[in-house]
C-alpha cells in the first residue's frame, strides 16, 4: 500500500467497500486534491484494447487511463452518488484530476460519482454502499419494520374484534336460552293450572262443589213409600 506523505490532505484507510481515501486536513471547495493517472491505452490497439479491470477511466473514444497501478493513489477513491469531489477530465492534456465540490473536513472519506456506465456494469450488480445509498436502505427497512408493526397491530385489533363479537354472539346466546328457560317454566306452570277450575284446586270437591267425603258418610235413609206390609187375618 503506498504510504501517504505528510504535507498530502489525504490518506488511505479502511472504508465500507474496502479500501479508502479519507482527508487528513481541510480541503475547500474547489481544490484539487489528487491526479489520477496511469499508463495509456490505445483502443485502436487490439493488445490494449483487450485489458479490462474496474480501474480503467476513459479520457476519450480512443484514449483511457489504466489506473490499476499501484502509484495511482486516487484509485483507492470509492464511489458515492453524492460526493463530495469530482473528476476533472482534461481530454487534451489526456489528464483527470479529482477536485472538490464542497468543503471536505478532517477524517471525511473523499469520492465522486463513477459515472452511469461503471455503476451498471460494478456496482448495481453487488449494491453500491456509498453513504447515500446505505442511507436510502437504512430507510427502506425502517419503513418495511414500522409496515410490519402496523400490520401486526392492525391484524391484533381485528382478532379482538372478532374475539369480542364472539363474546358477544355467545352472550346473547345464553340470554336466548334463559328467556326460553322460563318461558317453558311459565308453559309447565301454566299447563298445572289448567287442572284447576275457575283457577281454584278441586281439593276433595266434586263438580258440584259438595264434598265427596262427606256424602260417602251420610247414611242411606228407606223410603216409607216403599215399604211393604203384612196382610191381617
């Protein structure tokens, strides 16, 4: 790892995606922090043209830098899709420098937007994990947890709700049966009273309303006219 020298604003460090280039010293907006650079291909040559690794950047339709050696400390810069630099591209100079487009503070991690092309074909693939995007996921799934929650919650009321109609149906249920209870009761009782007449108890008493004891006691009395008598000589 090439090692950063002290009057430099910059250092490598360990970074989210690996490997990245972190401000060691204020760096204002506009200032040119780091060239990237390496040996040139020609894309007009078969031999050049064939070599592919994510360090490559296009200067024009012929002309790219390959910045996968290891002197090339700007590559250690990461991607973010809102950075706080960009690349400075001067085609006929067949020079990039990366510049700042706001105020960096000590310790930021500094990266610039790799372009559509390079985050279709790398980063898209596996996810970038530039602050903005962990950002957008950390929100996401915040949202898809509270989502959850309310569902749950949403779920809990309708099963108290159908516990309680329940609850509910099987009060009225009970009450239906104690009305028909008594109302059967009212019928039993109802039907022992019509036994009765004029609603009094018979009680020994025959239709007439004479007591059937007491003319089983009374004692049979013989008629005088049927009464013979005997003839006289």
């Amino acid at each position: 790892m090439p090692a950063s020298l002290s009057h430099k604003p910059y250092r490598v460090g360990r970074s989210r995606t690996g490997l990245g280039l972190f401000a060691t010293k204020p760096i204002k907006k506009g200032t040119k922090i780091i060239r990237y650079f390496g040996p040139l291909l020609d894309s007009k040559k078969k031999d050049e043209d064939a070599i592919e690794n994510k360090y490559l950047f296009e200067l024009t339709n012929r002309w790219t830098i390959d910045g996968s050696v290891r002197e090339n400390v700007a590559r250690y810069i990461n991607h973010a899709c809102r950075p706080n630099a960009e690349s400075d591209v001067k085609p006929r100079k067949r020079k990039v420098f990366i510049r700042a487009i706001k105020d960096i503070e000590p310790g930021d991690e500094i990266n610039y937007d790799y372009g559509t092309d390079y985050f279709k074909a790398y980063l898209k693939p596996i996810g970038c994990k530039c602050d903005a995007c962990e950002k957008k996921r950390k929100k996401k799934r915040a949202e898809a947890r509270a989502e959850r929650v309310r569902l749950k919650e949403k779920a809990e009321r309708k099963a108290k709700r159908e516990a309680e109609k329940r609850a509910g149906q099987r009060k009225a249920g009970a009450k239906q049966a104690a009305k028909a209870n008594g109302n059967a009761k009212a019928l039993n009782a109802k039907a022992l009273n019509a036994k009765t007449l004029n609603g009094k108890a018979l009680n020994g008493k025959h239709l007439n309303g004479h007591s059937l004891t007491a003319a089983a006691g009374k004692r049979a009395v013989p008629s005088k006219r049927g009464a013979a008598r005997p003839l006289q000589a």
